[in-house]
C-alpha cells in the first residue's frame, strides 16, 4: 500500500453510503458496489467506521463484538470480499478500534453485571451510594459519566452514552484483548486502523471532582497512554501498517509525541482545535462566527511545531461527527461550488495526510431538518433537551442542532438525482436534502468544473509533486482577515497557496513573474501588472523557483 505521505484517506460511514439490500441502511455490500468510484477518485485507504456487533445507541461507536459483523451491515463474507475487492483497486481497508469503551451490551460487561469480579476489573467499577457518584464528571454526551447499578451497588465510568462503558486499560487482561482484536483483522488483510478517542484510555489513578470544569483534565492523554500505545504497536506489529488516532482535547506536545516515528506509537493523529473556532467561549452548543484568525494561528501552528518536532497531522474538516464545511466555513449557496474547491485547497496542499468524508468531494451541505423528528444522533437529542432544561427555546435549540448536530455528516451519499439520492430503494433511515437534485455524483461527473473532478485533481496532484508530501512549509499574510496562504518548498522549487475565504476581491503583493499556475478554482487566471487579484472565494496555486 501507499506510503501515508503520499496517501488520500476516504472515509465512509456505511449506514448512510450505500444500501444494496433496500432495508434504508447502508452496508458493506453497497460499499463493494462503488469501489471503482472510490477507485476514479484516487485515494489510498478507505476508513471506514464501526460495523461490527452493535445494539446502534451510537450508530455503532457501542461494540458489544469486535469480531463480529452486525447483521444490519452484512456478514463476515462482505467483510473479506471487500479487503479483496478494495486490494484489486489498490485501496487499503482502514478499520475503525472504538478501544476506549465496550456496549453494555458486550459479553464482557454482561458478565460483569452477573458478578464475575474478573470482568468487573474490565471496566471501570466503584462502589458507593445511590446519591453519590464516585466523582462529579460530565458525560461528552451530556449528563452524569457514571451510571449506578442497584444490584451490584456500584458506579461504572462512561464517558459518552451509558450504555458504552469505559475500559480499564490498567488491567492487562483488557491490553491483551485489545491486541488479540488487532491480530484478528490484520490477519484478514486490514491495512490500517483508527482508534477512537484513544487518547482518553488511561485514566488517573485518584477519582477527584473537578472543581472547575467536566473532568477531562484528569483522563485526557492521561498518565500512561503513551506506554500503552506503545505496547499496542510494538505487541500487534501495526507499525508497518497505517494508524491513526483520534484525540480529543488533546495537547500539541503530546500529539508531536503520538505521531513522531521515533516513538513507535501511530502514524498521525486527528486534533480538533481548528474545528472550535465557532464554539463560544470553546462550548460546542453555543453559535459564534469562525474566528478565521485563531483558525490560520492553529492551523499554522500545529503544521510548523509537527514540522520542526518530526510529527505527522491528519489534516481535514470532515468527518461523521461535524457539520459539512461548505456550510460551516463556506457559502453553500451563492458561492457554493468556489468555496467548496477553495476549503479543499486550504487543507489538501498542506503538510500531512488528507482525509475526505463522503459526500465532501461532492460539495454536500448540512441537513435543512426544521424539526427534532428529523434527527438520529444520540448526542443531538441529548442536547435538544439539555439546551431547554438550560433556558433556551425549542427554536434557538434546533437553530443550533442545524449548526452543530452530528447528524449534518450522516445523511445519505447523494449518488444520483434519483428518488432517495439513489441511496436506496427503501426510504432512508434518515432523510436527504432537497439538493440531491443538483448535488450528486452523477450530476458532477458529467460537469468539468464539478467539485468531484477538483478534488480528483487535488488528491492527483499529492501523488505528481513530492513538494506535497516532502516538502516544507511555512506561511504568510497571518494577518490577512481574508487570505489563508502557506508555500511549500523542497529542492529549488516552491509552490505558493492563496485561499480566499471571503466574498470579497483581494489584491495582494507582486508575484514572482517565473511563477506557473498548476491550479485554480476559477476558470481563468486573471492577474493584471503583477498583482495576485483574488475574487471571492478563489484558490491558485502557483509553481515558482524556491523563495528564499
Ligand atoms: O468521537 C469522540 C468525540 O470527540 C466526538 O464524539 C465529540 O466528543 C462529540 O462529537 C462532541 O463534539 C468518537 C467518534 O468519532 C464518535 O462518533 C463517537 O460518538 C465517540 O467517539 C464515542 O465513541
């Protein structure tokens, strides 16, 4: 498989890509189905997220058997056939470890419940009173973290739904599982993995309240998560293979940790301290426009630090957990084809390895839902009411959910201006946006300046230039309230990256006149005595001989 460096990872969320069977679920058989559109895009690696044995409180974030296909997706035999089929196309199969957590459903916790103390040590049991939670720790997902078990008069961790709980990766036992999982798929030919919210598997060794915030400053890259990635990787041999992890609230310094070779821990890391800068006051439920400033200051940031420490970033603004960034950081109206190419661009030129969400390459939008009905996500309806026991109305909360709710990134792949964007054949288990009509892959294969043909070329042009994937980085016009630009260099050529994140015209410095133009999101290239002239949400990228 392709070197991570030079590599496009593709991210399918199965129960909204492609439902082969007409049940309104997506599934595995439907993923095989469009692998040669995978393969026409270019990517390396498909990441796809958790089908495994799953009651589906979290769409399947809730593994009750981590070596068992749920039969909503399909079988064992889907699975095998589709690490064959993608290998054929040169695509590697990147499996998604959700190791922070179990179901309550898995055999592990019901054995648990039944009372067998070598299980309970599986996860993170206290005793105590009804009333008296071991500590007063907030849930991601809105309310208490521990939930109370009358029979066994205990409390156990979970730091999302009550119904995942929390893992004990103190407990040898749970490591060895853990890599006994690894093997498993590794001898099935998976050639890579993301681990869920990795960085929150080891928690403190004292149970405090915390005074002055939710409790993630006590299990966040907690105390021993580097030894325990590091007995991961070296323990399964996963080195060889592509890794990722996701880290939540994490630091810069530890993520130059988890992603320099020399540690041996993963390949690259997902950070999302770029994807807070419309959070007010860092709150995920309260509106406030990006800050584009703070967004280029870490974004810069991150890149130069990783840079100069030998760290590797997964650069992205997709996934199934955000909003869609045409929406979020675009205009996905008058300007929604120029800022579309113009976000990739932004991103796909950078140092590190790009990551697109299904339906990104298309330019798909956020769900125009007006009601709560319309809504799936656990996380969503826990909040639609906790924003109203918090004093908002039923208006302002589902405002905000068409901002933030998770369920943006889960509406189904639009493939065609079909009935049920040719998703399925049944109606979808949630509903797709009006503009399928106009917003699919079929539409945007016939159209040259489609977003889908830009992104081809983006994800082409990693695979031409070395400069991409090797080269260095560094920025310029942080200052600038309306330009994102950066240059790579490598050897004796550099290329220059202009975005322009607004609907303004910009007119910025004189240009080197041995520049060439090797992409642009406007059909012509427009620039008059010297100036570089940006119209409202242009990208260009200019080849020029190595800036000093
Ligand atoms: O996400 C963890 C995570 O950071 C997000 O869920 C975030 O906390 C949430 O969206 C609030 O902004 C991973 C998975 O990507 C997510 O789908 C799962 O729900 C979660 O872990 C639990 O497994």
């Amino acid at each position: 498989m392709a070197d991570y460096k030079t590599s496009t990872v593709y991210q399918i969320y199965p129960k909204s890509f492609c439902d082969s069977n007409g049940d309104g679920l997506g599934d595995l058989r439907g993923v095989i189905q469009k692998l040669d559109y995978i393969r026409e895009l270019g990517v390396d690696y498909i990441w796809l997220t958790p089908f495994f044995v799953s009651p589906q409180n979290d769409n399947g974030y809730d593994v009750a058997d981590y070596r068992a296909v749920d039969p909503r997706y399909g079988t064992m035999t889907d699975v095998e056939n589709l690490i064959v089929e993608a290998e054929k196309r040169g695509i590697g199969l990147m499996f998604d470890m959700v190791f922070n957590h179990t179901s309550t459903e898995h055999e592990w916790f019901q054995r648990a419940l039944r009372g067998e103390s070598k299980y309970q040590d599986y996860y993170i049991f206290k005793e105590g009173k009804p009333d008296m939670p071991p500590t007063n720790w907030v849930s991601k997902f809105g309310g208490n973290a521990w939930e109370y078990v009358p029979h066994l008069k205990k409390w156990y961790l979970h730091l999302f739904d009550k119904t995942q709980a929390d893992l004990n990766w103190e407990n040898p036992q749970v490591r060895e599982e853990m890599k006994d999982i690894i093997r498993f798929w590794k001898q099935k030919g998976v050639k890579g993995f993301r681990f869920d919210v990795v960085n929150l598997i080891s928690k403190p060794a004292v149970w405090e309240d915390d005074l002055d915030g939710d409790g993630r400053k006590f299990y966040t890259d907690g105390p021993h998560i580097h030894e325990y990635l590091k007995e991961l990787t070296a323990d399964t041999g996963i080195a060889e293979l592509i890794t990722v992890g996701e880290m939540s609230s994490t630091s810069l310094e530890n993520c130059i940790r988890y992603s320099n070779p020399a540690e041996k821990e993963l390949s690259m890391t997902f950070s999302f301290h770029h994807l807070k800068v419309d959070y007010k006051n860092g709150e995920k439920w309260e509106l406030q426009n990006a800050d584009f400033l703070k967004l280029k200051e870490i974004l810069s940031r991150w890149q130069l630090e990783m840079q100069a420490a030998g760290g590797w970033n997964a650069v992205f603004w997709c996934n199934h957990d955000q909003p869609r960034v045409v929406s979020r950081f675009g205009d996905d109206e008058k300007y929604w084809k120029q800022s579309a190419k113009m976000l990739a661009t932004s991103i796909h030129l950078l140092r590190g390895t790009p990551y697109i969400y299904q339906g990104e390459e298309l330019g798909m939008t956020n769900a125009p839902y007006t009601d709560i009905s319309q809504y799936r996500d656990v996380e969503s309806l826990n909040y639609y009411a906790i924003m109203q026991e918090n004093g908002k109305s039923a208006s302002e909360a589902m405002n905000i959910l068409h901002e933030r709710s998770r369920d943006n990134s889960r509406t189904p792949m639009q493939w065609s201006a079909a009935p049920n964007a040719g998703f399925s054949e049944h109606t979808p288990w949630i509903e797709i946006p009006a503009n399928s009509s106009y917003i699919n892959v079929e539409t945007e294969r016939r159209e040259e300046d489609s977003i889908l043909n830009y992104y081809q070329k983006l994800i082409a042009l990693r695979k031409q230039e070395r400069i991409i994937s090797e080269g260095s980085i560094s920025f310029s016009h942080l200052d600038h309230p309306d330009v994102f630009a950066y240059q790579r260099t490598l050897d004796r050529q550099s290329l220059l990256v202009f975005n322009n994140w607004s609907a303004n015209t910009i007119v910025l410095d004189p240009l080197p006149s041995d520049r060439e133009k090797i992409l642009g999101n406007y059909p012509d290239d427009r620039q008059t005595d010297g100036k570089l002239t940006l119209r409202p949400y242009e990208s260009i990228v200019y080849r020029v001989s190595a800036m000093n």
